[in-house]
C-alpha cells in the first residue's frame, strides 16, 4: 500500500502543489508553521475522510478562498486509486472515487488505509477517554467499513437524543419519543461494543509486545471499559442490547436530571496501566511516551495482520519529542512500508534513510531530493 501523488489545490496554506512519493521513506522538511502538517493531514484524509484537526472540512479551505481540493493516486491490494475530496465553503464536502461522486462519504473510506502519530498522541494516555475513544474509532472505521457506517448513525441518534433531553423542560411532548430513540442507541451501541472489545483484545497483545522491546523491564496492559451493565462485551450482539436497554432504563430519571444521555458507549473508556499501576495518573512523561509509541505502532501492526500490507504511516514531527533512544525505537521500526514523516531539525533528518526528501517554504515545495537515485 503506497501513495503514489498528492495534489493540493487551495487546502490549508497550499495555493497548488503536487507530491510524488517514493515507496518507502519520505521526509518533509522545513520550519515551523510552513505546511508541513498539512500535508499529513491531507494525507491522512484520503484514508479517513476527515480532516484531523477540525470538524469540519471547510476549514482546511485555504483563507479567502471558496472552494478547493485534496487529490490522491495510491495503489491498495494491488489495485490503482484515485480519491478526490473536494471542499466548498459554502456547501458539504463532496467525494470522488475514480472520477465518479460516491452518495456516501465513507464508500471511499478505508480504501487506504494510514496510522497518523502526531505530538498530541503522546498524551494519549493521560488525555481524556474522548481522545481514546477517537484513536480506538480511527483505526475500526478503516478497518471495519460496517463499524463507520453504525458509529455514524449513533452520533446522530445520540445527537437527538441529546436535544430531546435538553428541550424537554420547555417541550414535554418530546419525551414521548425519549425511548424510541434510547432502544435504537443500544442496538447500535451493541455492535460498537462488540467491535471494540475485539479490536482492544488484539490491541493490547500486540502493544503489550512492542512496549516489551522498548521497556523490557515494564508490562503493558490495556483493559475495555464499557457500560457497567454489560456483563460480557465478547456476548452476542443480542446479549449486549438487552444488557444496555436494562441499563439505560434504570438511569432514565439520572438523564432526564441530567438533560444529557449517560448510558451507553459513547462514555467508553481504554484503562492503560504499567506493571499494574494506571499509567494515567502515575507513569513517568518517559513511560507514557512509551505507552503512546506501543499503540501506534501496534496499530499498524493490526493492520498489516489484517490487510496483508502496512498502512501508509505517517509521522508529523514525534521524533523531535522523544529523546535518542525512543527515536532510533522508531526509526528501527520503519524500514517497511510506506512512511510520510515530517520533521524540523537538520540532524533528526541527517538520520532517516529517506527514499525522498521535500523542503516545504510558505506552502511551497522549495526543494525536492531523491536519495534513492
């Protein structure tokens, strides 16, 4: 799996550009603040039709601008793609696979498949449960197409929820409606939970073994922590729903007191511990870097184990965070596959064996090398 070209046009800081990538490692340099993410963030949309930093892809729009683009040719199970996602200010965001407009957003997501690692991820472990929640759903929507689709009807489903709750005081009449709206949320919230504790189960094996080789000392675990009236997340689907349709209409009077839905997956949490202990509240800043590492790089991993081939990876200056040792972990650890790695400082780039090196400037490619050659 390898990006072959990126084409920018009118996205973040990038009038028009073009990237043509080698198939193994490529290193994006310059200062700060002069695209450099951008172009990771691209990169990473095309897998996951999002843009990383926002909620919305108007954002990524170019300032003054109206309208613009994210083109990528990759090659996935032997097979060419070409992925469009065209921005708008002014209307949805639309998607092109091979020329045609998919009706669905997430039809093309998935086809290629990335494991972006940025600097916020290193807090992963002592962030809040929403960033877990988030690296956990990532990684499912890409692997899981079925998962995307039910995560995407549950945000809605509890998006009304929440606003019946909230406008119940001064519209009584929407409570009529409260349980309908609860029932669908555990069916669906029954397929979330039953998808996520076998990806975790997988996970934290796989994580648990990388950490080995970077703190022999130390052992990671990784426990699912779910909706408390779920006695088994590995149950079957109808297991799981009668568990969180009990629990959600016990807490009812909790909700309606609260005018927010409490019960329910959207609460899930991943509890990371060293050795036993939370990681969270008592890892040293070096041990929850390491804990951050293993995930990621367990994650690409899953989807190597999964697919056949490694996601494109895509790295935006997490080695000038980590002292030496956990960066030549890193760099031990990219010699296959594709990976996209942006970074600042001139002996960090010195030591990638890089296929293909870009000097970005203001939006601009102001040099471009080929090592390989």
């Amino acid at each position: 799996m390898k990006i072959n070209c990126i084409k920018l046009h009118e996205f973040r800081n990038y009038a028009d550009a073009s990237f043509s990538f080698a198939p193994g490692v490529n290193v994006i340099s310059g200062d700060n603040a002069q695209g450099k993410t951008n172009l990771l963030e691209a990169a990473a949309a095309l897998s996951t039709m999002r843009l990383f930093r926002t909620g919305q892809k108007k954002e990524g729009l170019r300032f003054g601008q109206s309208a613009g683009s994210i083109l990528g040719e990759f090659e996935a199970e032997n097979r060419d793609f070409t992925v469009e996602i065209r921005l708008f200010a002014n209307k949805a965001a639309e998607v092109w696979r091979g020329g045609v407009r998919m009706k669905r957003q997430g039809d093309a997501r998935g086809i290629l498949k990335t494991v972006l690692f940025c600097p916020d991820d290193l807090y992963l472990i002592r962030a809040g449960a929403a960033a877990r929640r988030r690296f956990l759903d990532a990684a499912l929507c890409q692997l899981r197409p079925n998962y995307d689709k039910v995560l995407s009807e549950y945000e809605k489903v509890l998006a009304h929820k929440n606003r019946i709750l909230k406008d119940s005081d001064e519209k009584p009449a929407l409570l009529d409606l409260l349980d309908d709206f609860s029932l669908r949320l555990a069916h669906l919230g029954a397929i979330l939970i039953r998808y996520r504790a076998y990806y975790i189960r997988k996970l934290s094996e796989k994580a648990a073994a990388v950490h080995k080789e970077a703190a022999p000392s130390e052992t990671l675990g990784a426990v699912y922590k779910t909706v408390s009236g779920v006695q088994d997340p590995f149950a079957s689907y109808a297991e799981i729903e009668r568990d969180l349709i009990e629990h959600v209409m016990s807490h009812k009077k909790f909700e309606l007191a609260a005018a927010s839905c409490l019960s329910g997956p959207h609460k899930d949490d991943l509890d990371l511990t060293i050795n036993g202990v939370s990681a969270s509240s008592f890892g040293s800043q070096g041990q929850v870097r390491t804990c951050a590492l293993a995930l990621k790089l367990a994650e690409r991993d899953m989807f190597f184990e999964d697919c056949g081939e490694y996601p494109v990876l895509l790295l935006d200056d997490v080695l000038s965070e980590l002292d030496r040792r956990r960066q030549d972990f890193v760099l031990n650890r990219i010699d296959k596959g594709q990976v996209i790695i942006t970074c600042c400082e001139e002996d960090i780039t010195r030591k990638i064996e890089a296929g293909k090196v870009f000097t970005i400037q203001n939006g601009r490619i102001l040099a471009e090398s080929d090592r390989a050659q």
